[in-house]
C-alpha cells in the first residue's frame, strides 16, 4: 500500500484523532491521497453520537469496501461495536489502540482488538491547521448521561500527564501557533496527580508567547466557582464557554441523568455572567427526549429565553443501542422534533443577533482562518472587508460594522501583528 485516505465523522476530538492517525501513516512511509478514490487504504474515523452519524460513516466505508480498497473503520463505532464491523471491514482500529496500527496493517498482530490499551496520546499529530491546533488534555466519560454512547465508545476518562500538555503547547507557540483548543469529553473534570483543570488552564496561561486558549467541552457539573475566576483572570484563556445543559426541565434532566437542576445551571449562567459580562455562552440541547411533553419542553424554550445563549446545537433525540434510555419508548414523533427544534432555533436567532448587535462600533482581535473570515476571542465569526490571504494566521485588529445572528462583519485595522 502506497497511499491512503483518512475521512473523519463527528467532533473536534475525532478531527484530533485523525491527526494522529496521519502521522501514523506518514511515518509508515505512505502518502495522502486527494480523494478516497486514489488511495490504496481508506481510514474512516466514525461517529455514533446520532443513529443518521453512524449512518453517514458506514455507508461511506461500505462504497470504498466494494471499490476493493483496504478498509480500516476507528472512532466510535469501531470501539463500541467491533464484533458488528469484523465482518466486513479490513481492520476495526481501537484509536486507544493507535500505536500498533503499523503492525495490524503488516499482519505482525493477529489480535486487532488488544484489551491492553495504551497512551495514544504519546503518538505525535499531524496537525491539519498552521496556527490554530487541538490539544487533547482527556478522553472518556464517567457520566452515563442516559441517552449517551459516549462512555461505551471512549471508555472512562483518561487524563493525560500535565508534562506532555505543557511540552506539546510549547512547542506549538514556538512554532507561531496562535490559538490552541484543549479537548476533552469533559474538559472540566481533568485531574493528573494534583492538577485539576484550572491549574492547568493557569498553567498553559503563564508561559511565554501571545496566544489564545479555548476549551471543550465542559460539563456544568465541573464547572466549579475556581474555574470560573481562572477564565476572567487569565489573559489568554478566552471567554467563550460551551456549556450543554441538555434541557431546561428537571424532570427530563432527571431522567437524562444530567445531575443538575436548571436552578443550578441557570445560578452558574448568572456567576459567569458577572465574573465575565462579555462572556459568548453556548449550549448543546436535546429535543423529543423520551418522554418529554409539550410543558416540559416549554420550560426550555423558556429558559433559553432567559439565558440568552450566542449559539445552541439542537439535536434532535435519537435512540442509541446500549443506554439506558433505549429502554424508553421513542413516543415523540419526527415531526413534533422538528417543531421543537425550529422553536428553538428561533428563540435563540433572536438572542444571538441582540448578543452580537453588542459588538458594533468596537475594535476587536480576529484570527484571521482563511482570506476574509476569522474568529474573534470569544469564537465568533468575523468576516473581513479585506480579504488579503497574507493575513490568514495572523492576530488583527478589526472594527465591527454590522451584527448578524451567526457572524459580525467589519473594516480591517493595519495593526495585526
Ligand atoms: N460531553 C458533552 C457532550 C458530548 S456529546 C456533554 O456532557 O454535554 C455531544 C452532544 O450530542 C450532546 O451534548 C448532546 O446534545 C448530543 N447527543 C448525545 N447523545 C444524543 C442522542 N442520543 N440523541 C441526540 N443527541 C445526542
Ligand atoms: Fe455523553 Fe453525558 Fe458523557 Fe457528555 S457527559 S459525553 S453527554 S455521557
Ligand atoms: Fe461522536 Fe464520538 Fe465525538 S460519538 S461526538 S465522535 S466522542
């Protein structure tokens, strides 16, 4: 094999993972093909968050498998169903696994799915972006939110050394990274001997060089009073929290195994409001959850207009194999669903335009990503009058001239820097 194809699914930690996997690769001698079309080995790294994710992945490995390609299925279908894929695929690669995939794919390891996992973060990445880079700081999930694969997928979590965190951002603000997104499932509860997340943030905050920090995705569980004034004290940790709350009815949080209240979620909203009034506050949700009723479902839709949220991403419920609410009857329809979400997504275009109709008139840093458009501190799109690709890479400053719900356009200033 000469050539391969890596197609990834799902979050920014699989989009890590990939990186990975492509250094792997890379290192084996072998180089990146365009198209699947072209490679000899097609990697697909999957996704089974939704029932339709999971869908996506396997039908696009089974075009490349009847091509006649050598097919290797990682991510999360692989590491919650191996037995369901050994069939028809080439290889089934846990991503804990990582490191042996040369062996695998030299037929030296007869047992593909080793018990025996190891430290895949060790394996370098390599980085798909020049100046904005993920750095994973844990993975797993210890929650079991009912209605959630994760945990069956990622296994428990797993926090990486402080050490290697440390070396790795170094390395990359040496070599002129300006923004670096620590990954986690749950960001927020990392703990590595007696460092728990926010003596890291403060940790990464105080060596050398300008860059900004973001992080995903936290859990309002973790999401203690101390995390909290290290956001509004450390200059580079930017001040943009994705904070999922899931539902804004007790009950379905309950019963989704949320171990919060919406008093609770709303109380915290309120301390990081004050601790940080320019704060951009986002959100996952959950529509049609088993059970949920029109009243129950009110209280969400009032709570996201008590919030205000930037951003939310609604999804709509799906039943997941091996949780515990797929024991639950899937009693919300489609169609109800739908209505949910697009309730919803009003409520919060009207939120996120008066959010950013704040930024008008003001002068702000962007990080420019691709000629024209960019990324303020606090993770909102920015598009640029100028559109000069040298800048792309490159801090600017940038007056706001018009706010729309999902981005803020704006004249360029000269001082980037
Ligand atoms: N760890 C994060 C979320 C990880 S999964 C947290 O605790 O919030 C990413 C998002 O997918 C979730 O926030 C949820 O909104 C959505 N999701 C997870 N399982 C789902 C399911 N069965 N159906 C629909 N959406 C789901
Ligand atoms: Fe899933 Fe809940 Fe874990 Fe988030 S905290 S990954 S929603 S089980
Ligand atoms: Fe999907 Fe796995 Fe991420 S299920 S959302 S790729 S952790």
């Amino acid at each position: 094999m000469k050539s391969y194809f890596i197609k990834t699914f799902g979050c920014q930690m699989n989009k890590s993972d990939s990186e990975r996997i492509e250094r792997v690769l890379l290192d084996m001698g072998l180089s990146r093909a365009k198209e699947a079309d072209e490679a000899d080995l097609v990697v697909v790294n999957t996704c089974s968050v939704r029932q339709s994710a999971e869908n996506r992945a396997t039908s696009f490995l089974k075009n490349y498998k009847k091509l006649g390609k050598y097919c290797v299925i990682t991510g999360c279908c692989a590491s919650k169903d191996p037995e369901r894929f050994e069939k028809w695929v080439d290889l089934v690669l846990d991503i804990r696994n990582l490191e042996k995939l040369p062996s695998f794919l030299k037929n030296e390891a007869h047992k593909p799915r080793l018990r025996q996992r190891h430290n895949y973060f060790k394996t370098n990445p390599k980085y798909s972006n020049e100046f904005h880079a993920y750095v994973p700081i844990m993975t797993g999930c210890n929650n079991f939110c009912s209605y959630c694969v994760v945990p069956y997928a990622r296994g428990r979590e797993v926090s990486r050394p402080v050490k290697d965190i440390i070396n790795e951002i170094k390395s990359l603000v040496k070599n002129g990274y300006k923004a670096i997104t620590l990954l986690g499932q749950n960001v927020n509860s990392y703990k590595s001997g007696k460092t728990d997340f926010p003596a890291l943030l403060e940790k990464i905050n105080n060596l050398d060089g300008n860059f900004w920090i973001w992080f995903l995705t936290s859990h309002p569980k973790d999401m203690s009073k101390k995390l909290i004034k290290t956001v509004a004290n450390c200059k580079k940790v930017c001040r943009y929290i994705h904070l999922p709350i899931q539902s804004g009815n007790n009950e379905i949080l309950k019963k989704m195994n949320r171990k919060y209240t919406r008093e609770k979620y709303i109380k915290l909203t309120k301390l990081i409001k004050l601790n940080m009034p320019d704060v951009c506050l986002t959100t996952d949700i959950i529509v049609g959850f088993p059970g949920e009723t029109r009243k129950q479902f009110n209280d969400t839709k009032k709570l996201f207009k008590e919030i205000r949220f930037d951003m939310a991403y609604i999804a709509q419920y799906s039943k997941r194999p091996k949780t515990a609410a797929a024991k639950l009857e899937d009693n919300v329809n489609c169609q109800e669903k739908k209505r949910r979400d697009k309730e919803l997504t009003k409520i919060l275009e009207k939120s996120a335009l008066e959010n950013n109709k704040k930024y008008v008139g003001k002068t702000v840093e962007v990080l420019v990503e691709k000629p024209g458009i960019g990324k303020t501190r606090s993770f909102k799109t920015v598009k640029l009058e100028n559109k000069d690709k040298n800048l792309v890479g490159k801090i600017v400053k940038v007056k706001i001239n018009r706010a729309l719900e999902w981005c803020l356009t704006a004249t360029n200033d000269d001082s980037s820097r």
